[in-house]
C-alpha cells in the first residue's frame, strides 16, 4: 500500500509542478492587436469554399461599400482600430507587385487570364468590383466603383509609412520572394511597414532566407514549429522551429498548447516569435477569424499577440475595453 501513496504523492508532485511551470493564472499578459484580413471587404459563406470558387459571386448582403486589397479598404481597417492589414500580392510581368487576391481576373474583375501575366497598367484599368453579387447575378452593386483601384505594393507602403502589413503570396514562385526581398532591402520604409510574409513555401522561403530577420509562416512551417511544441511545451523549451517566426494558432486549438496564453506568448516572445490567434480550425485553410462577440469572448484578456478578424469594422470598436 505504501508504495501506491508515493506513487500517488509523485504523481501529484509531478502533476503540480507541470502546473506551475505552465500556468498563466499569476501572468498579467499584454496588450492585443488586431490584424485585418483583407483589410474592410466584402465576406462570404465559407462553407464549401475552395481553391477555385470565386467567392466575388457569392457575398453576404453588402453592409458597406469596401473591397478588398484597396487602398480605401486598408484606410478603414486601420481607422477600425487594425494594427496590421493583410494583403495578397503578384509579381506582374514588368516587375511591379499588384495587390490582389485570386489567381485569375475573370471573378472579381472584368479582365480575363492569370493576374501575374499581366502587366501594371493593364491591371490599373480593370474594375476590381465588377465581379461581385450577393443575389446570384441579378444585381451587381459595385460594377463600375473599381476602376483603377488595384494598387501596388510600392504605393501601398508609400501611402502608410506608419503602419504595418502582413504579405501573402498567392503563387509558388520562388522568383516573387526573391523580388520582394529586394525591395525590402532596398527601402527602409518597406521593410519597417512589413509585419511578416506567408503563402506559397517557395516565395515564402525566398524571401524569409532573402532578408535579415523578416518573419513569416508557410502551412509546413505551422507543423514543424507545432509537433514540437505540443509534445515538449511542458518543459518550457521553444523549438527551433518557433524561434523568430509567426506562430497561427486557432482559437479551438489553442488552450490544448502548453503554457497558453500568457505563459506561451512570453516564452516564445523571448526568441522572437509572436502569435497570430484565428478563428476555429475545422480543416480548412487558416483564414477563419475572429469575426464575431462570442468568438471574441474567447480570446483571454491581455493576450499578448495577434487576432486575426475578417470583420474588423465590428471587431475594432470592441476591443478597447480589452486592451
């Protein structure tokens, strides 16, 4: 009986210190920001979305007049209370960075054939909310509003000195990374206004390996770092893998990972990685956000991170009582 209770008492011992090793009870956190996915634009079901479904086709009733990946729309998630813009980005053929989402032109624009073939000036002239309807075609509210708004990534940082971005490649090219790393390297302001890249690994991996200390995530990044700290969180030790990086973790996943919130945020901010919550993780891709008063219910006060939102013009305006 006797060797039961030290088994017992050990298993306490160990169970405590697990506990205390990991807990964020006695952690005050830190302050919250906010990351605007595609800026303020126009949402859709995502239920049934995949690589190919132009989702310009099929929006929720229309609230406002935003779209996404346009200066407009990055001026009111900022002054919606967003730290960081996430914008999507191709390497034209003469060269130039256009922020866009899709592959192809024919479902949001009234161009046709694939946006990186194209160059600048013939993407200055399409209409960017040509595409769009929330009734199956009979209406199109914002035909005609788009013309010339598909910026460049240049004019973007130009136009927001201050503020900072999160890039996403939408190809596989390795070439666009590159390109992007140069352009980094090569402007001060670019580089600062530059949060973080994800995307396509090759373009990712290009530009991470392309400039000192830029930050960024690919899907096989997210595993790497994650496997690793599922299994040895416990002991405090930060994997390779999650040193001076952008760690996403889905709400729904989230509180299964040692030390979160407070405790993880501090470990892994000691080497240089900070943390990107999204919404609930079902097997799709990792776009899902904090979109709603009962998901954001769910983000620990003081969380020292990112929350990523594709709503923020009703996210913004609730988080001041939380920071």
């Amino acid at each position: 009986m006797r060797w039961f209770v030290r088994f017992v008492l050990v298993l306490l011992g160990v169970g405590a210190g697990l506990w205390a090793a990991n807990t964020s009870l006695f952690s005050e956190g830190g302050e919250t920001q906010l990351l605007a996915h595609r800026g303020v634009h126009q949402t859709f079901p995502a239920d049934g979305v995949g690589n190919d479904t132009c989702t310009a086709a099929q929006i929720h009733e229309p609230t406002h007049s935003f779209l996404e990946n346009t200066v407009a729309s990055m001026n009111a998630a900022f002054e919606a209370g967003a730290d960081v813009v996430e914008l999507d980005v191709h390497l034209t053929s003469d060269g130039q960075f256009a922020v866009f989402h899709d592959w192809t032109l024919d479902c949001r624009t009234d161009g046709t054939g694939v946006t990186h073939e194209a160059d600048m000036a013939e993407l200055r002239d399409l209409d960017v909310g040509y595409g769009y309807t929330a009734d199956g075609g009979e209406t199109f509210p914002f035909r005609g509003q788009g013309v010339g708004m598909m910026p460049t990534l240049v004019e973007v940082f130009d136009l927001f000195a201050n503020r900072q971005f999160l890039i996403n490649f939408k190809s596989r090219r390795a070439g666009e990374g590159e390109a992007l790393a140069e352009l980094l390297n090569g402007s001060l302001v670019a580089r600062s206004s530059t949060l973080g890249v994800y995307g396509g690994r090759p373009p990712t991996d290009a530009a991470l390996a392309g400039v000192e200390g830029l930050r960024g995530y690919t899907r096989r990044s997210l595993l790497d770092c994650g496997k690793p700290l599922l299994a040895l969180g416990w002991s405090g030790y930060v994997p390779e893998a999650c040193r001076e990086t952008l760690l996403v973790l889905p709400i729904n996943i989230a509180p299964f990972v040692w030390g979160y919130p407070h405790r993880l945020t501090a470990r892994l901010a000691e080497h240089g990685t900070s943390v990107i919550l999204i919404g609930p993780y079902s097997g799709g891709d990792f776009s899902s956000g904090i979109d709603d008063d009962e998901t954001l219910a769910r983000v620990p006060n003081g969380f020292d991170g990112f929350v990523w939102t594709n709503r923020i013009e009703e996210i913004g305006p609730m988080m001041p009582e939380r920071r």
